[in-house]
C-alpha cells in the first residue's frame, strides 16, 4: 500500500472528490477512485467520505493506493475474431456464449482468457486483474463488437469517449411484434429489478437511459432493428425493448424463448464500433457482419 497526498488548490474548489482523483492520479478512471473511496482508502481530516463531496482549497487527501496486482488469471488457447489490431486498441468480433470477463460460475473459457493469450503483456490493467484491457462489455448471448485497450493511455481514451458518446455502438436485433414507428427513442432510467436482483428493470430512481431504434424490416410477427446506445446500462437494449412491450427475440430473461429457431438466447448483434484511435486522433469505423444464426432466422421469417 503506498499512501499519496494532495492538496486542493483555489482553482479546484467546488469540484466533485472522485473527479479530482481521477484528474490528479496517475493513469486511474473515474470508477477505479470511487472503488478506493467506497473501499475508505481515501481519507480527508474532518470529513466525512463520499464520491460526491465538493472539495475545498486547502483540503488535504490522503489516498491509500494498493499495490497492482500481478495478473493471476491463465492465458487460454481460444481462437479470436480479430478485427483490427495495433499497439494500441484491439478490436474483436465476439461470438455468442463466451462471456467478456471471468466471474462466479464462468472463471475460464472467457474473452480476457483468450486476449492474455494473444496479447500477453500487453493489456491495459487499469480495471485490475479480473479485467484487464476490457473498457466496455456486451452479454454472454450477444454477438458482435468490443474493443479492449493495450495500454493505460488508450484504456483511459475509450473510458473518456464511452463517456462523452464520442464512441458510437450500434446493434442490430430482431423483436418480438411489430413496431409501428419507423424510428424512435427510448429515454426511460433503469436500475436494478426490486425483486430479482441478477436482472435490471426500468426504475424512477435508477440511471438515465437512452436507446434510439430505427425499423429495417417488418417480419412475419417480428420487427428487425438497427439500435443506436448512447448511454451503455447493464442490459440497456434488452430492458428497454421489453418495457416497449417488444422483448428482444429469444431473450429468455425480459422476453421468451424464440418458437421458429433455437437462437441459444437473444437476437442481438453489436454490429459497428465507431471510435477515435487513442494515439493518431484519426476516426475508425469498424462492422461486423450478421452471425447465421441471425441471418437464418430473418430467412425463416420473411
């Protein structure tokens, strides 16, 4: 444990605690400073502890810092759908049924198994040993795009655009029902369910969420759609389609079992990763073609 110290100055006065650590410390993300605070690593004389509090000018903080923590997870031989990689970012077109990252009940076989294997050392350890290089996540269920980051630097740069929506995700999915709109947008907060807590639920006090829908084809029973995120929720598409009262197709959780085709869960499909290289500045685009599956139920259904 190594224990830093900083001092507020005038100019920092009024801002949140947790933004100025993440603004002070040394290659760290806003989530990783309101962990140390929620784990009372962070101590200011006097006060009492919260993300939220608004610093003062001759505040002194002190911040117990663990040491990093060599990554003890096993580099797995598992084939990967590479889409582009460089120093930097790694960009991976993830199949249905692998999890991003190792948790209760799925400790190997993950995405983060496959990427030690692959990268070896090169991976940004910023959200620690469970997670190395992983910014963003999709479900086990969902296919498609996901990139993870190399290094500290880059880690740090798709954090910041997943946060100002500078990197634009864009799925396609296929919902029970037909949807009358050509196009709309879901603005509905979620948080987790009262009741069952592995699931989310659109909830008056949970986070703001935003969900924008396009139609691009009426099917027998069935709507495809094209999905723009542009905040990134647990289960954000899921939850907001099945309040719609149109659940995601084969969603056993917010919907039910697809009856035409075993879709081994929901239809959804990160389709295209719009994001700005960390290191160059350039904008990169990014797509993933449908899985069959997907294209075989579309097929079924016309």
């Amino acid at each position: 444990m190594v224990t830093e110290t900083y001092t507020v100055s005038a100019e920092d006065e009024g801002k949140r605690l947790d933004a100025y650590l993440a603004e002070k410390m040394d290659s760290v993300t806003r989530s990783y400073v309101q962990k140390l605070i929620e784990d009372g690593l962070v101590h200011i004389p006097g006060e009492k502890i919260k993300s939220g509090l608004k610093i003062k000018a001759g505040m002194v903080i002190n911040v117990d810092r663990p040491e990093p923590k060599t990554l003890s997870l096993e580099p797995e031989d598992i084939p990967l759908d590479i889409v582009y990689e460089d120093e930097d970012i790694i960009v991976i077109n993830k199949p249905k049924n692998m999890v991003v990252h190792p948790a209760a009940g799925n400790w190997d076989g993950t995405l983060v198994n496959a990427l030690l294997n692959h990268c070896r050392d090169s991976l940004s350890d910023i959200n620690g040993v469970i997670r190395p290089g992983i910014v963003h996540r999709i479900d086990k269920d969902t296919s498609g795009l996901l990139a993870a980051a190399k290094n500290n630097h880059a880690h740090l740069s798709l954090s910041e655009q997943l946060k100002s929506h500078k990197m634009q995700r864009t799925y396609e999915a296929i919902v029970d029902g037909i949807i009358k709109e050509d196009s709309g947008k879901i603005s509905a907060p979620i948080g987790r369910h009262p009741v069952h807590r592995k699931k989310m639920a659109v909830q008056p006090n949970g986070k703001p969420a935003v969900t924008y829908f396009k139609v691009l084809e009426r099917l027998k029973g069935y709507t495809h759609l094209e999905l723009k995120l542009e905040t990134g929720r647990t289960h954000q598409i899921r939850v907001h389609m099945s309040a719609m009262g149109h659940p995601v197709t084969g969603d056993t959780v917010y919907g039910k079992a697809c009856p035409v085709l075993d879709t081994q869960g929901q239809v959804l499909h990160a389709r295209r990763l719009k994001l700005v290289h960390p290191r160059t500045g350039e904008e990169m685009v990014f797509e993933a073609p449908l899985p069959d599956y997907f294209r075989e139920l579309l097929q079924k259904l016309r």
